[in-house]
C-alpha cells in the first residue's frame, strides 16, 4: 500500500485517483497534486485518462473559463437586474476590464487547467504504463489545457511527478512553453486515430491536433510579441489542410451543428450540459416542457455587436432579409421550437401558440438593444438586452453535447493565414465568399485582415473564442461598450494573488 500526502491550494477540491489506501494533508503550497511522501508509482491509465476527458465539462460552464474568454469581450455582457446577477460585481468587473488578481474567476479557471495539466503529467509517467494510444490521447489532453494557460496568463507553472514536495514547480517561459506543448502535439500526432466527422465519442483525434496546433501557430506571435511570420502561417494552412483531408467541411445548416455531433463540423466536445447555454439569457417566463421554470434572465448582447450581421436592424423575426447565422424570433405557432427562437432574440418575445409573452410584471416582453445607463450595467429591468442562444431546448434542455473545436473556425484560421502571408493554393476572397454564401450572407467584394475578426464573430459567437480572437486582432483593449479600461496589459490575465504567494518562481503580472 503506498501512502500519500497531498498538499492542494486551500478551498480546492482536486479529484484522488488511483490510491487504495490515503493519509490526506491539506496545506496551502500551489494549484497542483503532489506526491509528498514514497514514490510515485503510477496511476490507472484508464481511469485517470477518463477523469481527464470529464474535466473538459468545466468547458461548458458560464463561469471561470467561459466568462473570461467571453463576458470580458466585446461579445457578451451580465446587466444587473434589480438584485439579480449583482454577484458582488463578479459579472460587472469582466465586462468593466476592473478585474484584479484576487478575481475568483481568474482564481478558479488557474487552478482547473493547472490541476488538469499535473493530472496528465501523472498519466504521462512511466509508471502509469499508458499505452501508445492513451500517451497520443494525454498528450493531447495536457497540451489543450496547458495552451490555455499560456493564453490567458503567459506564465506556464510546470511540477513533474518526481520533483520533491519541497521544490517549487519551475515556470517555463513562453517559448519554452509553446515548444512543450507542440513537441506534445507532434508527438501524439502518429498514435491519434482519424476519425473523421460525426463522430459519437468523446476523444481525442488527428484532426483536434491539427486544430489545436493550428490555433497556436496562428497566436504565436502574439505570444512572443514579434510580426507574424509567413511560416507559421503556412503551418496554420497546412494543419487546416489536413483536418479538411480527414473529411470535415462546413455545415450547410449553421444550427444544426449545435443538436448533436453528426454533422460535418464538429472536431472535438465534450459531455458538459449545455444548459447554460441556453438559459442564462432568456427570460424568466421563457419556460418549455423540459424545463417550465423558464431562464435565468442574465447574459446579453450589444446593440453594437448585433450589427455586425445582415439584416433588418430592428426586427429578427422571420422574413426580415437576416443571414442565416442571426437566426431569428420565432413568431408563429410551433409545438416543437416551443416559442423559443435560435440567434440573436430582439424585439417581442412569443410562446409556442405564437402569443406575444409578457414579463414578470406585466409588460410585453420586449428585449431592446439598450440597457438603462450607456455606462454602468446596473439598475436594468427585465426586458434590457439582447439575448443569445445556439443549443436550443428542443433537442433538450440539458443535453450534453459541447462542441469545443469545429471547421468553421479552422476554416477561418486558413483564410486569416493566407491574409498574414501564408502560402496556400487557394484564393482568400475565394474561400471568404463561399463560406458567406452558405451562411446565406452578400457576397464582397474584397477581404482584409480586419474583416477576419467581424467574421470570426459571426460564425463563432458565444463559443468561447472572442477574448483570444480580440487580442490577436489588437481590440481587447481598445474601448468597446461597457468597457472602461483600455489599458495595454489587461490583454493578459494577472497570475493570481494565492498562486503567487506559494510558488516564488511565478512573477506578478506586469500592470497589477
């Protein structure tokens, strides 16, 4: 029987694998397990690879890693209304750019992904014994998390499993640390199974490799603050290339994508509930049969973000000349879509009969463009913003389907490549134009690089991509509504005061 101690970040529940026997100390040192007494003898590859593929969930929760990479840009906001979603200013402070290093969001989502990358480290050691295919899949698993890190936070901690309890984990550097993660790419490249698309399981693929590798060629410079450089953008090409190789190509019904993982798009998700997808918008009387509480009247859209898409400005109800992926208000009777609309929900809300719905108090509930101050985000009333919604009730109000990485977005990463000096043997405009015209939207003329980022928003809002797709483009710290920091190095999340105070080798943030 070996005998464990753990020492974990105080306030952090971190998962105990693979120990029949366990003498548990909880001390505050750094956000990571650690063997502290007798050696490391390996975990359970099975099982510990499981835990690594159920720790995706936290994906597709609204707090933590979703509202830093969302709720902070220009795409989303949570208004406080009355009393409702004030959260002691947790919501306010993302969208407000008034965070600071004791943030609980910024706190939470380090500890995840750090907890998630020892984990693998565990998995990854010798005496685990993982097999050729559950080394490519933890390779895999540890570089997403670990990219993570490096984008929110440039500063990468790294404990092995046989560093003594005493040693603080070393921190890589950025280069240091974008060569781990795509030497663990490369690596895990040979032994990933292609799957192709519609796949119904849960796993790790050739195809999610070359998407995360083309995610983080595509970055790179931002990350050692340099040009871009023509060769990695070719890298970016040549990883979308093969990820198109491999079968996939772009849903001709945008929404579809969004009910379940046969269709052609979808590259890798997990079984987290999409539940807050759906209903951390729509109103509280937005009730359907699987859930007749209705939602849970928070997060919203701006009037500005709203215009980027095609259409009649005022109205998004069927029939207003709108391109595909704006959606619309449904106004007619449906038993089926149960009054609930898909996109971007404006104007007069319906239920399934096609009647017009009121709010709480009696009046017609009506989702404007405007919230009550063009400052603050307080002092709103129920029917202040435009809601959002993608994963809709009618294929359940709580199924687990999250889509992580799909085609669209690589296929945008190809084009933006190409307009940063990729070579490719295709046209920018060319492959531009088509994907709009099967988004039912206006053919251009021209394309530049800043019409990427419009486009990025269209096809991948509320999908957790938008705070890194704005600092690449130069836009998180430039002023956008409900924003009022444009300071420079907000582009990077603080390393967070606890982290700091355990693990010397980690530097305050530049800024905080």
């Amino acid at each position: 029987m070996n005998v464990h101690k753990l020492k974990i970040t105080s306030g952090i529940l971190v998962a105990i694998l693979g120990v029949g026997c366990t003498d548990l100390e909880v001390k505050e040192k750094d956000s990571y397990l650690i063997e502290s007494e007798g050696v490391f003898a390996g975990v359970p590859p099975d099982a510990t690879l499981n835990s690594a593929y159920l720790d995706l969930r936290d994906w597709g929760n609204q707090e933590n890693l979703y509202a830093l990479s969302e709720v902070a840009s220009d795409e989303l906001l949570v208004p406080t209304r009355g009393v409702d979603w004030g959260d002691n200013g947790i919501w306010r402070s993302l969208r407000q750019h008034e965070w600071d290093d004791s943030h609980q969001y910024i706190l939470n989502t380090w500890n995840n992904l750090n907890r998630n990358v020892y984990k693998l480290n565990q998995l990854l050691a010798s005496e685990s014994g993982a097999d050729a295919q559950q080394t490519a899949e933890g390779k895999f698993l540890r570089a997403f998390n670990m990219w993570y890190v490096l984008d929110l936070y440039r500063q990468v901690p790294f404990r092995d499993v046989h560093d003594a309890v005493t040693a603080d984990p070393r921190v890589f550097s950025v280069q240091e640390a974008l060569d781990f993660i795509i030497k663990d790419l490369t690596e895990a490249l040979p032994a990933l199974p292609s799957t192709g698309p519609g796949g119904n399981t849960i796993k790790a693929s050739k195809a999610a490799a070359h998407f995360l590798l083309a995610k983080i060629y595509l970055n790179k410079h931002i990350y050692l603050n340099t040009a871009a450089a023509a060769s990695d953008m070719t890298q970016v090409i040549t990883h979308v290339d093969a990820i198109t190789a491999d079968g996939f190509a772009l849903n001709e019904d945008y929404f579809d994508t969004f009910k379940d993982a046969s269709n052609p798009e979808t590259i890798l998700w997990t079984d987290a509930e999409w539940g807050n997808r759906i209903w951390n918008g729509l109103h509280y009387n937005q009730g359907v049969s699987t859930n007749t509480g209705g939602g849970w009247n928070g997060f919203s859209t701006t009037a500005e973000f709203y215009a980027l898409f095609e259409g009649d400005p005022n109205n998004n109800e069927p029939g207003h000349d709108q391109e595909e992926r704006r959606g619309y208000v449904q106004n007619y009777e449906d038993r089926v879509k149960e009054g609930i609309g898909y996109g971007f929900l404006i104007g007069q809300q319906y239920d399934s009969m096609g009647a017009p719905l009121k709010d709480r108090p009696g009046n017609p509930l009506i989702f404007t463009k405007d919230f009550a101050s063009n400052t603050t985000l307080t002092g709103n009333n129920e029917r202040n913003g435009i809601r959002v919604i993608k994963y809709h009730p009618s294929t359940g109000s709580y199924n687990r389907y999250y889509v992580l990485a799909r085609y669209a977005d690589a296929y945008l990463m190809k084009i933006e490549a190409i307009l940063r000096g990729g070579t490719a043997g295709e046209d920018a405009l060319t492959l531009y134009n088509a994907l709009r015209s099967i988004r039912g939207a206006s053919e251009a003329e021209g394309v530049t690089i800043d019409d990427i980022l419009d486009e990025r928003g269209r096809e991948l809002y509320i999908e957790g991509w938008r705070r890194n797709d704005q600092v690449r483009f130069g836009t998180f710290t430039s002023p956008f509504p409900y924003m009022n920091n444009t300071d420079a190095f907000r582009n990077v999340y603080p390393i967070p005061a606890n982290a700091l105070t355990t693990n010397p080798n980690l530097q305050p943030t530049e800024g905080y």
